[in-house]
C-alpha cells in the first residue's frame, strides 16, 4: 500500500483507500480515486446506459428524462431568446463542476468551472437546433451536442452526467462505506439532485466522506464506466465523413478535400458539417459509439492511473538538492532539481515509469508533467519552495512555477522532443510565460523517446533558440534533455 501523506500539506498525493486506510478487495468494481488531483478519465454515459444493475439500469431514463424536460422549455420559448422558458432553459443547463468525482482529462485540482452562463446559452442553441430538425432526447443526443457545441468537450458531458446522476453515485458511495467501514459526515453536496417541477438544482447535506483537500465530500464511481479518451469530436466527425461519405462532401456538399488541415481545423468543419448534415452525424455517433470498452484502470496502459506511484519512485532514487539563499542559488536549485528528475530516468533504470508494461508506447506529455510533481515535491517542501502546477502567467498556463518568496521564482516547461511545438515551446510560449510571472530563469525539459529525438538537427533547433533569447539579457532559458528511449537490463548491456 502507498504510504499515508496530507496533500493539505503539500507532501503528496493520496488515494481514497489511503486516505481511510482501507484495503480495497479484490475484485471491487470502485475506482479508488486520487483524492488530491483529478484522474484523467471520465463517467461514459454510453457506459452507463449498457449497465443492468439495479442501481444503473434505469439512469438511461433519468438522462433523457432531464433533457426532454429542457426541450420542452425551449419548445414553450418558440425561440424567442427572452422568454421566460428560454431564461429557465438556460439556467437549468448551468452545472457546477462535480468536484466530489475528481475526474477530468486536464488533470488539476478537483475544483473547476462547470458549465457557465456562455456555454449553458451554447447548449440552448444547439438543442433548439435539435428541436428544428425534428429531433429529441434519444441516447445521441449529448453525443451530438458534443460535435455541433463549441467548447461542450467530454471533460463537460461527464460534468454534466455526473451532476444529473449525482444521486446514484451518492447511494452507490454512502454503500461502499458502510461495507467498508470508512467514516462519513455531514457534508452539503451542491446539485445533489433537480426536479422538472420548477426546472431546479437542490442541494443537500448527505453524509458522505469528506475530501482531504477542498470542504466537500468524495464520490466514487464504478470503473467500468470510466473512458480515457473521447469518442466523439468535432475533428473525429469530419475524418469519419472524409472516409466514409467523401463523395457525399464533394459533390452534394461541396467541401474540398484536396487540402491539409490541421486537429483545430477539421474541428471546425466537423461543426460546420454537423449543421448542415444532421444525418450524417446521427451515422457518425451511433458508430463511435458502438465500442463498449471502459478504460483498464488495472493494467493502466497508458499510465493514467498510476502516474503518482511513479513518481514516488523517481523522487525515492534521486537526493534532494540544497535549499537556496539567493537567485543565483534558486537557478542552481532549479536545475539540480530537473536533473533528478533525468537521472533518475537515465540512469537510475526508472525510464520505464514513462512507458506501458510492453514499452511499445510511451506516456503522453500530461502524464510525464505528473510523474514529475510528484517526483519534485517532496524535494520543494524539503526546501521550503512552492510549487503550482499550471500557474496562469496571464498568457496561458505554464506548466510549473517554483517560488521562494518574492525574491526567488523561476519555472518549468515540459515538452516531448516530437511535439509539432517543440520549438515554439522555447522561443514562444517560455519567454512570454517568463515576462508574465517576471521570473527571469526558466528551464525548458525536453523528454524525447525515439532516436530520430535526439539527432543533432532536432536538438539543435532548441539549443539554439534558448542560447540565442538567453543573450539578449532579460531571461535565461536552460535547455535539459532527458533520454527516455528503453535500455538493455544492467545485466544485459
């Protein structure tokens, strides 16, 4: 078992069975969540809809029971935007981030931003849209919202089926602690259940377990409801379409398939195709939605749920370098830390942590910067040094900032050497996330996994453009490349 900690204290992160010290049986359908940060899955509900427990066979009804509700309103507004149905339309799709699952592909704290007033009005328009063409609340239909509503991506359809479904994860969790024994409490759950009556949003106070980090409970979910990555997008539409209806999108629909695109770029068209060719999209989803495979939280091929034990590891094999008095101490330090972090990797024969259990695909970027908080922290608190992952430096988010006071601050970019912004990273996004948090030192971490990584073109290409913005005198930028390629046992080599 992973060893108790208090993230309220910075030192890590923590699951639920560590939390209440629990052994989680074998066999138990429960994801045992990490309580500090969100896990990058999410509730499918097409999951859901398959499951015939008594607990779930019916949410189906509950789902399209909400949205037939919200039709309706739209349908009494007669598209008139300031009616009062219109008004509670959209104030009935406004959802608070359901932080009690800590779910969500981006991977931060458990506190989000849900669905707000611009998107809620989004929805309304794509589901009068819906109401247009003909069509109501039948399984698609938040498949489709997904395509033809900027902005409505899967981490907001599980916000939005996790709240309507609140009540269900509620019954299922308070089940698991008293079979458990884990101690709960009052807790006010906000959005615990809505009633058609008055088109509203209740919230309780239920007892539940309480989160470590944030003055609310934790709700836990079956695993086999949880996905890794999406299956319908605006992007995946349009590819689907350009295989399998391209005659239909040349001729009939005009479109010239002759171009490159870029993801962003196929999104939009995706959307745009979904507002012209509703028929199509119906196709589309009920095919990506045929696969009814839930993430293998056991084996975690991907490393989406192991990645804190991982690093634990890496941050277990490395020595903490010396707390810091001064800036020029802090930019040492800064550097000694990242270092561990190739060391350990290099090595120290940890470079599997970045890889699955074949080595025949390595981690993503998001998992990577994980696996290095966590390898990074328990050195931070060693030295008194705050950290903050994702800190918004007023031009995007930069992936860490370290600080010690206001004296001393510097940060962290992470990027894989095959990224298509590998050097836009160093001679764009740093600099300005530099300028943001006036921090004049940053280093820019390049984790490669191939061999075409590491020629000395691809290199070259950051080397260079680090070395030429550090002469210009008002940031340093230190380029570490960390080499991740799998390597021969010592035995072996």
């Amino acid at each position: 078992m992973v060893r108790p900690c208090d993230p309220r204290q910075g030192q890590c992160a923590m699951r639920f069975s560590v939390q209440h010290q629990i052994t989680r049986p074998e066999g138990a359908d429960w994801f045992d969540t990490n309580v500090e940060m969100d896990s990058p899955l999410y509730v499918d509900p097409f999951l859901v809809f398959d499951d015939q427990e008594p607990l779930w066979k019916d949410a189906h009804d509950d789902l399209v029971g909400f949205f037939d509700a919200t039709l309706d309103l739209l349908s009494r507004a007669q598209g008139q935007r300031s009616s009062m149905h219109w008004t509670k339309a959209h104030r009935f799709l406004q959802f608070r981030e359901p932080k009690e699952f800590a779910l969500g592909l981006s991977m931060g704290h458990p506190e989000g931003s849900g669905i707000g007033p611009e998107l809620a009005g989004d929805m309304c328009e794509g589901l009068q849209f819906f109401l247009d063409h003909g069509r109501g609340a039948d399984d698609r239909l938040l498949a489709m919202m997904a395509v033809l509503v900027r902005g409505l991506g899967v981490d907001r359809i599980s916000d939005m089926v996790c709240n309507i479904w609140k009540a269900r994860f509620i019954t299922y969790t308070q089940a698991i602690c008293a079979e458990l024994s884990v101690p709960i409490g009052d807790v006010i759950v906000a959005n615990s259940g809505w009633s058609t009556d008055h088109y509203r949003w209740t919230s309780s106070t239920i007892q539940l377990p309480t989160s470590p980090v944030f003055d609310g409970a934790v709700l836990l979910t079956p695993h086999r409801f949880l996905k890794d990555i999406p299956r319908v997008t605006p992007e995946g539409f349009w590819s689907w379409a350009e295989t399998n209806e391209n005659e239909t999108l040349r001729f009939d629909l005009n479109y010239d398939l002759a171009e490159s695109l870029s993801r962003s770029e196929k999104a939009r068209l995706g959307r745009e195709l979904a507002h012209r060719a509703v028929d199509l999209l119906e196709r589309y989803v009920d095919e990506a939605t045929s696969d009814p495979t839930a993430y293998n939280v056991t084996d975690d091929p991907k490393g989406l749920v192991r990645w804190e034990e991982a690093g634990r590891e890496i941050a277990s094999a490395s020595v903490a370098p010396a707390a810091p008095a001064t800036q020029a101490d802090f930019e040492q330090w800064l550097t000694d830390l990242a270092l561990t972090f190739k060391t350990a990797v290099e090595d120290n024969g940890l470079w599997p942590a970045l890889w699955n259990d074949g080595y025949t695909q390595h981690r993503a970027e998001k998992i990577v910067q994980v696996i290095a908080r966590t390898t990074w922290i328990e050195h931070c608190r060693a030295s008194n040094i705050d950290v903050t992952r994702e800190a918004d430096c007023g031009r995007g988010p930069v992936d860490f900032k370290f600080s010690r006071g206001w004296e001393m601050r510097g940060l962290i970019e992470i990027k894989l050497i095959a990224s298509s912004q590998f050097t836009h990273g160093a001679d764009t996004q740093l600099p300005i996330y530099l300028k943001g948090e006036q921090a004049p030192f940053g280093i820019y971490l390049c984790v490669g996994y191939s061999d075409k990584d590491f020629t000395d073109e691809r290199l070259g290409l950051v080397t260079d453009a680090c070395a030429a913005i550090s002469r210009r005198g008002q940031v340093t930028i230190a380029p570490i490349f960390v080499d991740a390629r799998p390597k021969p046992s010592a035995s072996k080599a």
